[in-house]
C-alpha cells in the first residue's frame, strides 16, 4: 500500500471537517428570520407544473416559470418547503420544479469562492468552497441544501483542477442522502469528453469503478469513456445504470451519456428522439445533457441543430451548468 502524502493527508482532513459539519448540520434547515424591511433571502425559479396531454392541447403558448421569494424551510430529494414574504403559511413544491435558488445576498467567503471558480483557479477554489461550509459554528453555517451544493461545487472544482479523489470522496459522501435536484445537476460527470483524456484522472476513476455509490459510478464511467482500456467497461457500466431502476434520475444522465458513445450517423438518426428525452427530465437537469447534444452534433456535421442549440444554451440556458461558456452568467 502506497503511504499518503503529507498534501492527501491534509485534504483528507478538510473534507472531512466539512462532510461531518454537513452531518452534523441534520435537521438544521432553515435560516433565521428576516426582518420585515429587507429582501427575502432566497428567490426559487420554477418550472411550470407538469400538464396533461389534454390541458396542454388547449393552449399554444408555452406556460412561463414563476419564482417564490421567501425563507427555505426545508429542500431535500422530494419537495422543497418556504416561508413567502408576508405569508404564514409555508409553501410546498415538488423538488422535481425547482429549477435554481439564489441567494440575495451571498456570504462573502461563498461568494469569495465562487469567484474563484468562475475564474477558472479550481486550486484554489475547491478549499475555499470547503471551507465556506466547515469554518462555521452552528448559528452561521449555510442550511444543509446550500452545503450540499457548495460540496458539489468543490467536486466539481476537484475534478476541474486534477484532484479526481478529492472529487469522488465528496461525492460519495453526498450520495449517502438522496439530494435536491439542483445539486444533482452539478455532478462532476465528463459531458464534454475533456476530463477523461488525463492519465491520472483515468487511473483514480479505474479504482473506484466498483464504488457502492450509484453516483460515483455515473461519474466514473463518465471519465473512462475516452480511455482505450476500459472504454468498453464504462459503456457497459452506463448501460446498466440506465437500465436500473432504483434510481431514476441517475438513469436519465446515464442514459443520455451513452449517446456519447454512438457513432455521428447513429446521433443524426436518433435526433428527434434524444431532443424528446432531454425534454421530459426535470428542468434543472437539461442544461449538461444539452450541452453534450450540442458537441454530439456538431460531430454529426447537423450544422441547422448546432445552431439552434449553441444559440438556446447562450440565450436561454434552462439554468447555470459549469459547462456553459464563460459568457453565461455564474451561479
């Protein structure tokens, strides 16, 4: 067995400060009230409720997205609760419509860190992103969603700046509870087909292709999809995540990255159908999936397609996906 460096060491004991603060934090959810005067402290954008096939035939134009403007109760897998400004009656919504939720006023070491991320210094982004979560006491530590998130911003710095381990630890630890739908989105998974092409990143993936977690799996078989060795694994391992159904949305990005692996004339082919399937996920989780379409058919040589989605993805991204071009406003 291989010692760990005095560097490992060091990262193992920040992450894991900030996963037992996330434990620790339990059914700590919601923040403290705000005074009358100022602005609610969260503003929820959602998608319009699902219609049916006949309610839907009965109008021509598209429903919009509304937001709430409140307090965040509770958000977790299943719904998302908030206290609306001036209400006294909490507000539940399905967390499948939670489309983003943004701070109005964004701490300044969350801030600080998120910066660094749109900068593109994932060094020395993913530990300030840690440590806007573990260096705080129980009275002004980020409610358990905003820490899931920001976790997940560290695995996607983790990822970006060459720390594969440090990114599959913190996913790991994430999955042990099911997440909202907005943190899902952020997964460090390879959409793009640039991550996997680094040596290193393939042999971190390759040990931790047999992980417990669904998730750590997805995000594997995302990095090993450019790998002439275990290329042939990672598809059979998408194929099986997608084909399961214990956990449907980890199916639905599965799935949507099994494209990846088909041929230009096979994308062409099954345009209208893949188009249908990015439709029907929950708003919050198109944008990495369109994205990854829009590489497929630029491959493809569909320039009309390539097109229309660079131009939806610059003008009217669902919502924020590191992957978007720097033009796109951040989180």
């Amino acid at each position: 067995m291989i010692a760990a460096s005095p560097r490992l060491t060091t990262w193992t004991h920040l992450i894991a400060a900030c996963l037992v603060t996330l434990s620790a934090a339990g059914s700590a959810t919601a923040e403290a009230q705000t005074p009358p005067t100022a602005e609610p402290p969260h503003r929820v954008r959602l998608a319009p409720p699902t219609e049916t096939i006949s309610s839907s035939s009965e109008r021509w134009y598209p429903r919009p997205m509304s937001t709430l403007r409140g307090t965040i109760q509770t958000y977790d897998a299943e719904q998302l609760a908030i206290l609306l400004d001036g209400q006294s009656v909490i507000t539940r919504v399905s967390s499948a419509r939670v489309v983003a939720v943004d701070l109005t006023r964004v701490p300044p070491d969350q801030a600080a860190a998120l910066e660094l991320f749109r900068q593109g210094d994932f060094g020395a982004a993913l530990p300030a992103l840690v440590r806007s979560i573990s260096d705080h006491d129980a009275s002004s530590r980020p409610p358990v969603w905003r820490q899931q998130w920001l976790s997940m911003m560290a695995a996607q710095a983790a990822m970006r700046g060459g720390r594969g381990d440090i990114a599959l630890e913190l996913v790991s630890q994430l999955d042990a509870r099911p997440l909202p739908t907005t943190t899902l989105a952020i997964l460090p998974i390879d959409w793009t087909g640039t991550i996997g092409g680094e040596e290193s990143i393939v042999q971190i993936a390759a040990q931790h292709a047999a992980s417990d977690s669904l998730a750590v799996k997805l995000v594997v078989a995302s990095w090993l999809l450019r790998s002439p060795k275990y290329r042939g694994a990672a598809e059979a391992a998408l194929t099986r995540l997608a084909d399961q159904g214990k956990r449907k949305r980890i199916a639905s990005l599965a799935k949507q990255l099994t494209y990846r692996t088909q041929p230009p004339p096979a994308i062409d082919a099954n345009l209208i159908r893949i188009e249908s399937e990015i439709e029907a996920l929950p708003m919050a989780l198109r944008t990495a999936p369109m994205i990854s379409l829009l590489n497929l058919v630029r491959q493809s040589g569909r320039k009309d397609a390539a097109k229309r989605w660079n131009l939806t993805l610059e003008l009217a991204a669902p919502t924020w996906h590191p992957d978007l071009a720097a033009s796109v406003a951040g989180p």
